[in-house]
C-alpha cells in the first residue's frame, strides 16, 4: 500500500469534503423537481415549474444558511450548555492548550466548559474569531495531563484542518432536509384528521409524494454527511499524535472517555456528531442501527490504531 503523507491526507480529504458540501445544493434542488415531476396533473410542465420555483427555493436556502452560519456559535453553547473558561478559573487547561498553540504556530482558539461529570470534548467555529474547544467538567478532572494535552491536541488538529467549518456546513445541510421532512410528516398527519373528499385525496396523495421524496433525500443528505465526518476522527487522532509524540496518551483518553461520554444537555444529534465520542443509543437493536450510520468510527478500532504507534 502506498504511503500517505498526513499533510497529502489533509488535501485529499478537504477536496473530497469540497465535493461533498456541493452536492447537498445539487440535492435539494435535485429533491424539489422530483416533487414536482411525480405531483403533476395533466397538461403541467414539471420542467417550467421548477424553474418558476427555483429561485425562491435557492433564496429561502440562503436566507437559512446566513442565519445559521452567523449565530452557529450561539446554537451551538444554547444546546451544550458551555460557558467560557477563564484563565484565572484553571490555569492547567490554558497552559497546555496554550503549549500545543505555540508548538504549531496557530492562534489560540476560545476555551468553554460544560458543567458535567461525564468525559467528552469539541471543537467549533468557521474562522480565526470565532473557533473555540469545549470541554466538559469531567473529562478536566479524570483525565491526566497528558490524556487531557491528547485530546486538546485532537481538538486543535480538526480546527487546523478546518474540519469544524466543514461540519457546520453539512449540519445546516441536513437540518433543511430534517425541518423538510418533517414538514412532510405533519402536513399528512394533518391532512388525515380533515373531511375526507376528493380534493383532500389528492391533496394526501401528493403530501405523500412529498414525504417520498423527502425522506430519501434526507437518507442521502445523511450518508453525504456520513462521508465528511467519519474518515476525519483517524486524521484528528493522528495529527494530535503528530503534534504530542504520545498515541499512548490518546489512547487512555479515548478508553476513559469511551465508559461515560454522554454529555445530558445534548439533546441534538447534530450537535452531538462536534464531540470527541458520539455516543451510540443504549439499546443493542437501537445501537446496531447507528453503527451503521454513525459519524464517527467505532471508538474500539481507534484506540487499537493509535496502540499501533506505541
């Protein structure tokens, strides 16, 4: 197998990442003229529909995307209940966060903590003033110094990738095709409890095309999604190894964290998909089901290739 550089890695990813993010646009366009073409009556052009529509459609995006791009950070501290941590509050995490910055040259980004026992940490932000590593009460206390440098390390290598910006993306992505289709849902739930009539049937009848098309195109939105994050977390992980010379370090970390990583103010699995281990539901069915779908690799197989190192 041919050698790849992590630097040479980092390209290909961002490029492959590039040609993602395009093709969430190409499918909510995509999503909207299949609509059309399978809701059509006699004598309608679905084609000239479209295009009457589109506008609006790439409008309404627009106006969606700005405003979840400008108030990300906010969303963001509202859904994990993080707060700044000030240098006076523990000198510990700034110096080592502050070490890791100088050895690379980068900015030093905003430091928060979330006020629970449990162990996990994430990076956010989409430039230089607004990125930021949150880290919660527990994984600060249960974890050794260089443990905790580790997942610093971690977290700073997907800001330096700008694997965060790209993320944010694909969460306000696939948040338009969540409120789409669950539009869809409650839009058939209420057309069922109506009069019935022949207008009302054909009415369910296109809800239902709708709800069709929505649902596969957030299936696809989220495998899109699936393909940006998965394949980063072993490029975090081997950059904050780039960056400490410690895999072992990591590695205790992840093992730690893998026993308690379930932040309880996280209740979005977008957010959740930011943190350092996404935890997986608790039930074995439930969680077979989002093995297949996670946005993040099975934390088992990344404590045994960073072990590789040791």
């Amino acid at each position: 197998m041919e050698y790849v550089g992590i630097d040479k890695q980092i390209r290909r990813n961002n490029f492959n990442s590039v040609l993602l993010l395009i093709a969430f646009p190409v499918l909510l366009l995509g999503m909207f003229y299949l609509f059309f073409y399978f809701s059509r009556t006699d004598g309608e052009d679905p084609n000239l529909l479209f295009l009457r529509v589109m506008p609006f459609i790439l409008a309404g995006t627009g106006i969606w995307f700005l405003i979840a791009w400008a108030g990300h950070s906010a969303f963001i501290r509202m859904a994990t209940g993080s707060k700044p941590l000030e240098r006076t509050e523990n000198k510990r995490v700034y110096n080592l966060l502050e070490n890791l910055c100088i050895s690379q040259g980068m900015l030093m980004p905003k430091l928060y903590i979330i006020d629970d026992d449990s162990l996990n940490a994430f990076a956010s932000g989409i430039n230089n003033k607004s990125y930021s590593i949150s880290l919660s009460k527990g994984i600060i206390s249960k974890l050794e110094d260089e443990e905790l440098e580790g997942v610093i390390a971690h977290e700073l290598t997907h800001i330096r990738n700008r694997d965060v910006r790209l993320l944010i993306i694909s969460i306000i992505f696939v948040g338009i095709f969540s409120f789409l289709a669950e539009l869809a849902f409650r839009s058939l739930r209420f057309a069922g409890s109506g009069k019935k009539s022949r207008d009302s049937k054909g009415s369910g009848a296109i809800i239902l095309i709708a709800i069709v098309v929505t649902a596969i195109a957030y299936l696809i939105s989220l495998l899109l999604r699936f393909g940006i994050s998965r394949r980063r977390e072993y490029l975090a992980d081997a950059g904050a190894v780039d960056m400490t010379k410690k895999p072992y370090a990591l590695a205790n970390a992840l093992r730690k964290v893998s026993h308690d990583p379930a932040i309880e103010a996280v209740e979005s699995r977008d957010v959740a998909q930011l943190f350092l281990d996404n935890p997986k539901p608790s039930s074995h069915k439930a969680a077979s089901w989002d093995n297949m779908f996670s946005t993040h690799p099975p934390i088992e197989k990344r404590i045994s290739v960073l072990e590789q190192f040791v």
